[in-house]
C-alpha cells in the first residue's frame, strides 16, 4: 500500500492523504484517495489509466492470489465513456439506415431519404460544435453563469445525435409531405417546394420557437449536465428551423429538380404508401 501511495503521489496522479481499510478476517481491503483533475477532465482520465495498466500491476498485481479493481466516480466516467463510445457506432448506423428506409417507402425517392440524412446529420454537427465552443473553452462563462472544466458530459454526444435527428426529421417529414402532395396534383417540383415552406412556414417557426424557449430554461439552470443539454438542443432546434429547412432544403430540392423524386427501377416494387390518410367525405 504504502508503494502504490508513493508512486501514485510522485507519478503526480493522486494527492494525499491516503485513507486504508479492510474487512474483519483480512481478505479484502481497499485504498481511498483523490486523483489529481475533476471527473471527465483529460487528467483524471489519464490518472486512471496509468493507476489500472502501471501502478497498480506494479504493487498490488505482483502479489500472488489477490485481485485487483480501480473504482470510484472518476473511473466510473472513464467506464462509461468507453461503453459510449463503443455503441455508438451501431445507434448511428441504425437509425440512419431506418430513418432512409422509412423514408424511401413513404416518398418513393432516393434522393429524399438521403437529402434527409445529410441535411440532419448538419444540424447535429452545428449543435457538436456549439457545444465544444461554450462548454469547452471560457468565453461563454459569464453569460450562461458557469465555470468551464474543459470537457462535454459523455452521455451527452449520444443522446443529443437521437432527440436532434428525430427532431430534425420531425420538420423534414412535414415539410416534404407537403411538396410531396403538390408534386402528385400536379405542380412542377420548384413550384412544389414554394408552396410547401410557405404553408408549413407558421406552424415550422411556431414549434420552434416553442422548443427553443424549453430549453433555453435548461440552459439557464446551475448543473452542467443539464446546461450543456438545454444549450445543445435549443442551438440545434434554431439552427434546422432557420438555415437548414428554410434555406437549404427548399435550395438543394430546387437545384435537383425532379431528380428528388429518382427512384431506381429495381425498387419500383416498393409499396405505395400514402403520406396521410384521405379527408373524410361528408355525409350524403
């Protein structure tokens, strides 16, 4: 114990003081102590690893028998982290693979689906960057009223990706219905696109505005967890009502043309899908 202290403390991971204990029949015991740097920061981070793949095997790992673990909220994040990070993969590859197949079945498009992706995955980059640029450096720290540690909550980065992109995809869906039922009465796609911002435009803005003011009350409350959460997902909401789907949806769908409804002849035997159900007739 008394060597894992010492070079734990000269390796300038950890601080004293060291606090020991054990069970009553001597056959477990454990060794409390702060490691340098706040929980998520890079040095605690880096604390843990080098207390897990060097002291530790040094010290304790040399005795025959005993088993070892290196516990605690800063190992916990560092954990959690891993996991995140391995997962994430397979919860962006599914859902943009589901959100291109649903939408290839509801527009009978390729391009519409993918369009979709590319234009959601931006508002998803603008909300990463957002975040990094007020969360991990200082000049935002007297707006929003708190100090920086340097780093972004790791469960964040996930859940921000799913609640944006269903959001995201939310306005797109509404949006094209509507040009997609123009089209199919007969409009020329440009004048579709025209027609179907313009009727969507109020109530677009309006739930916006709504979700952009909810969550800017998260971020005005005092825990980081959820700050950083209220100003990712408002930023991102402003940003997809604004410039994606005022301005580059309508944009990229005029500049394509009619190639936004392309559909390969090797899915023509998709089934037809109607985006709404038929307005009720009224009774004879």
């Amino acid at each position: 114990m008394q060597r894992l202290e010492a070079l734990a403390v000269a390796r300038g991971i950890a601080r004293r003081p060291f606090t020991v204990s054990g069970s009553e029949d001597g056959t477990a015991g454990s060794v409390a102590f702060p490691v340098v740097g706040g929980v998520g920061t890079s040095a605690s981070r880096n604390a843990i690893a080098a207390l897990r793949d060097d002291l530790v095997p040094q010290t304790l790992g040399g005795i025959p028998g005993v088993e070892t673990a290196v516990t605690g909220v800063p190992a916990e994040d560092v954990d959690f982290t891993h996991q995140m990070r391995h997962g994430l993969p397979y919860v962006i590859g599914f859902v943009l693979l589901l959100g291109f197949l649903l939408l290839l079945v509801a527009f009978r498009s390729i391009v519409v689906p993918l369009k979709a992706i590319v234009l959601n995955l931006l508002s998803v980059g603008a909300a990463y960057g957002v975040l990094v640029l007020v969360f991990q450096h200082h000049w935002a720290e007297g707006i929003l009223g708190f100090t920086s540690n340097g780093a972004i909550i790791s469960w964040l980065p996930l859940f921000l990706f799913v609640v944006l992109f269903g959001l995201s995809m939310d306005y797109h869906v509404f949006i094209l219905s509507r040009v997609r039922e123009a089209v199919d009465h007969g409009m020329r796609t440009e004048d579709a696109v025209r027609y179907g911002i313009t009727v969507t435009a109020g109530v677009v803005t309006s739930a916006a505005l709504v979700m952009v003011g909810v969550f800017s009350l998260f971020g005005s409350l005092s825990s980081l967890d959820v700050k950083q959460a209220g100003v990712g997902l408002g930023v991102a909401v402003l940003i997809d009502a604004t410039i994606v789907r005022a301005v580059l949806l309508p944009a990229t769908m005029k500049l394509l043309g009619e190639w936004n409804w392309y559909l390969p002849r090797a899915l023509e035997r998709l089934p037809r899908t109607d985006l709404e159900a038929p307005p009720a007739r009224d009774p004879v």
